[in-house]
C-alpha cells in the first residue's frame, strides 16, 4: 500500500513545471548526511492537480541551490513507459521492491534540505549521465 496523500505545510516544496531549463548539472554524491546530486532521496512531492496534497516519493537530486535542493520525482508505474517526459531509470535499491522505475523530466522540484526524509541509493554515475543527457537536450541544461 503507498503512503497517505495529506497536506504538509511543513515542508515548503516548490514545484516548477514546464521544461526546466538553464540549470547546471553536476555528478556528485556523498554519503556525508547531507543530499548531493546524484543521489535519490525521499521527500514530500505535492500533487499537479492540488498542490496542498501529496505524498512522499523518491526524487534525483540534480542540483543545488544553496540549502535548496532541485530533484525530479521518480515513479515506478509503468505506463510512464514511452512518455517523453519521463525517462527509465530501470530497478534500485531507492525501491524497496526493486521495481524499474521511470524519472520525470519536465518537473522541477525545489525541496529545502531539512525537508529531506531520508537517503535512499546513489544513482550510479552511468544512469545520471542518461538523465543529464536528455536534461541538456530537451531543456537547455548545462
């Protein structure tokens, strides 16, 4: 079963939709307690639809923006399969299943560090590379 859909005013993530562009990409995890790009961290993502509902969810730090980070949320339902915005990352060890999962790419997530949960895997640098890729040739990233 997933987890609830409540409201968290707590944590005030910023979501930006449409393609995100201008943005540097950088590879570089570190297990050090604190979330570096390149890692999947669970946090709370709210919803298109209301966004004073959501529910946690993995999400690829690709950035950081001072104690702010910027993620893409993950997904491991498989309809996301052949959608442009949406890129296969296959199965790891974020997912507890080891279900594939897909990364969306047109949905910036801007997450205060505090409002982390936890870290859940490194995406190795082979796969982040993938996502980058379609990040600088879809939307401008650098």
């Amino acid at each position: 079963m997933g987890a609830p859909s409540t409201p968290r005013a707590t944590v005030p993530t910023t979501v930006r939709s449409g393609p995100p562009s201008g943005r540097h990409l950088d590879y570089a995890p570190d297990l050090d307690g604190r979330a570096d790009p390149g890692e999947i961290v669970w946090t709370w993502v709210p919803y298109e639809e209301d966004a004073s509902q959501g529910k946690d969810r993995p999400v690829l730090v690709v950035g950081r923006d001072g104690d702010r980070l910027l993620g893409l949320m993950l997904s491991s339902q498989d309809y996301h399969h052949g959608d442009r915005n949406w890129l296969g990352l296959g199965a790891g060890a974020w997912d507890g299943e080891h279900r594939p999962s897909w990364v969306r790419l047109d949905r910036v997530i801007d997450v205060p560090e505090d409002g982390i949960r936890r870290e859940g895997a490194v995406l190795d640098r082979s796969r982040f590379g993938n996502v980058a890729a379609a990040l600088r040739r879809d939307h401008g990233w650098h």
